[in-house]
C-alpha cells in the first residue's frame, strides 16, 4: 500500500468504523495481506516452500518437547499448509497444527481445552494427544491431537450428500445442547483466517471490512459494481448478537477437513474456531451449504432438532445471519488477494432457503 490521501482516508474510516486510533488501524492495515499469507494455500509448489521448513523443524520440536519419536510430518489439509499428520516410531500417528505467529499460544491452550470439555462430555471429537497438548516452537504454536482414521466426509465412500447433511446436522445439534460450564468461556463463532479477528461472528464482520479497506486502492474502475454493494452488505450485517448462545463449532461446513467418517462413527475435527457464540451462526453457515436444496435442507433439519428447538427470533433472523460467512468468504478474497469471491452467486438462493429452512423447522 502506498501512504497517498487515499490510503489515509481509508485509514481513517478504518479507524473510526472499529474505534481505533489512527496508528491502530494502521497497523492493522498494514499487516492484514502477511497475516492471511501465513495459510494460503496454491497451486504452483510455492506451499511446498512455505511448510517443509516448518514440517523438518516441528517433528525436533516434538521429540524434544513431548518425548516421542516423531519419524515424519506429511500435509493434509486441504486448506491449510501447516496441519500434518505426524508418524511415530514409538506409537500411533498425531495431528500437529502449527499457527500463524500472530496467534499467541493462549489460543491454542483455548482449543485443548475446548477438547477436554468435549471428552467428558462424550462428544465424537478428535481427542489430545497428551494433557499438556499446546507448546510453541520458534514463536509458533502448536496443538497436537490424536490422528483419526477415516475418510474425509465430503470424500468419504459410502454417504450421499443428503446423509451428509444429517451428520452434519446431528453433530451440531448434539453439540449445541452440550449443557456449558465454566471451562468453556471464550467466544466463538468466526472464522478466524485473520487470527487477529477470533472470537464471535462479529469478528468476521470487522475483519471482511478490513479485507475491503486493504484492497480498496487495487479495485478497478470495472471492478467497483460489485465491490462497493458487498461494502454495504457487510456494514449493515446481522452479526447474531443477542440470540441464544451455544458451545459452536464455527467452521464445520468445510467438511473435507471438519468431519471425518471413522469406525466408531463421525468425528468432527478442527476446533480453532470454536467457543460460545450464537447457535444460529453455526446453522445459518450449514444451510447455507444446502443451496437451498429441499432433501438437503429436510435432512440437516431433521437430524438438527432432534436435539435443539430454535425460537422464533432466531427463525426470524436466520436469512440476515445467513448472509454473514458468504460475505466474509467474497472479502476474504479481496484481502488475501486471490480472485474476489462470488459474491451475489454466494447467496443469490440465501433469501429462498432460509423460508424453506423456517417451513421445515416449523412442520
């Protein structure tokens, strides 16, 4: 970015729309494009540059930190380069999540203990590896869980879509009645690309203007009819602020990496996202997914309230929160500086599945 009157003023706006001060926003700014550099994943080799350091450092970690006999780190997210699956000479296989540096410890020390709560809950999720599962390593941190053995849900060999869309359902159903106690007290809801931005869904919210304000300069002429609606768009969101609030999950629709399909049943994984937040933001993002499909959408309700009765507020919010993760992912394309995302293809059916989502929680 240059520093012409342009930029300041955007600066400025920047400043005023999230309460900072000029050199707060600034700095935010500024260090938007590093921080979502950090996961970014491609399609020419560059990602192979980004994590084989990583990988050959992390497995001296591990055995220096934990004691085990970490023999290889292998990649297998498909959307982040810094998750592996780790083979051990002296036991079964671990993931290792390494986070980017602008994610201090505490936050991966938050998703353990997330995990412990779901453990004694009995909730079919990943499980740490060892009591002490968070550490950091040249600045990074680290959470390592127990592998587990499956099939990705979206790869998985045996669902259909519509079978899916019950798992889904049923695993955030489940998850959603989770009676809460005090271990579990962050928020939650957002999906984090920025690890500045957790937290709840408002966070999303602040951190897709900052996508916008970061590429407003780069946007041309041709460009601005799309542009400057999804601005509107994201000004005026329904952030789900005040509707009943639940244990979420936060990103579970990204079912290749979210959801595994394992002997003892669906497992779901990935919990960096997760903490209290609305319930709604978490169903809103699954029905979302449905793309207003009618036995979608009937077997991910069914299975949903099976465990959870939705009050008529959040029924009657469901489209505006539903708009919420769609417009972050089309500015989240902006900040990272890939293509823009979709945009009005995103939630051109948002308005129709959410009336056929109403219909069917209210038959």
């Amino acid at each position: 970015m240059t520093k012409d009157g342009s930029f300041k003023k955007v600066v400025r706006r920047h400043a005023q729309e999230n309460g900072q001060l000029y050199t707060e926003a600034l700095t935010d700014l500024e260090g938007v494009e590093g921080r979502l550099a950090w996961r970014r994943w491609t399609d020419d080799g560059r990602s192979d540059a980004l994590h084989e350091p990583i990988a050959r450092r992390l497995l001296v970690h591990l055995r220096d930190h934990y004691g085990v006999d970490a023999v290889a780190a292998t990649k297998v997210s498909h959307h982040n380069d810094h998750v592996f699956r780790v083979e051990r000479g002296d036991g079964g296989p671990w993931v290792a999540r390494v986070f980017p540096p602008a994610r201090p410890r505490a936050g991966a020390e938050g998703d353990a203990a997330i995990l412990r709560f779901l453990e004694r809950q009995h909730y079919p999720a990943e499980g740490l590896a060892v009591d002490e599962a968070a550490s950091v390593f040249d600045g990074l941190s680290v959470l390592v869980t127990q592998f587990v053995t499956g099939g990705q849900l979206g790869t998985a060999r045996g669902p259909t879509d519509t079978e899916r869309f019950t798992i889904m359902g049923d695993l955030l159903g489940r998850l959603h009645a989770l009676p809460l106690d005090e271990s579990v007290s962050r928020p939650g809801g957002a999906s984090g690309e920025d690890p500045t931005r957790e937290g709840s869904p408002r966070q999303d919210v602040l951190a897709a203007l900052s996508f916008l304000d970061v590429a407003e300069a780069k946007v041309a002429a041709t460009g601005r009819k799309a542009f400057e609606p999804l601005r509107t768009r994201v000004r005026s969101a329904d952030d789900g602020h005040g509707l009943p609030q639940a244990l979420v999950h936060g990103n579970l629709l990204h079912a290749h990496d979210h959801v595994i399909v394992s002997e003892r049943g669906p497992v779901a994984i990935q919990w960096k996202a997760s903490g209290r937040g609305p319930r709604l933001a978490d169903f809103a993002y699954l029905m979302w997914g449905t793309r207003n499909n009618a036995a979608w959408i009937d077997a991910a309700v069914r299975a949903y309230c099976q465990h959870v009765e939705l009050t008529d507020d959040e029924l009657e919010r469901l489209e505006g929160v539903m708009y919420v993760r769609p417009m972050y992912l089309a500015c989240f394309g902006y900040g990272s500086g890939r293509q823009p995302g979709r945009g009005e293809d995103w939630w051109e059916h948002i308005s129709a599945t959410a009336a056929a989502v109403r219909d069917a929680c209210r038959r």
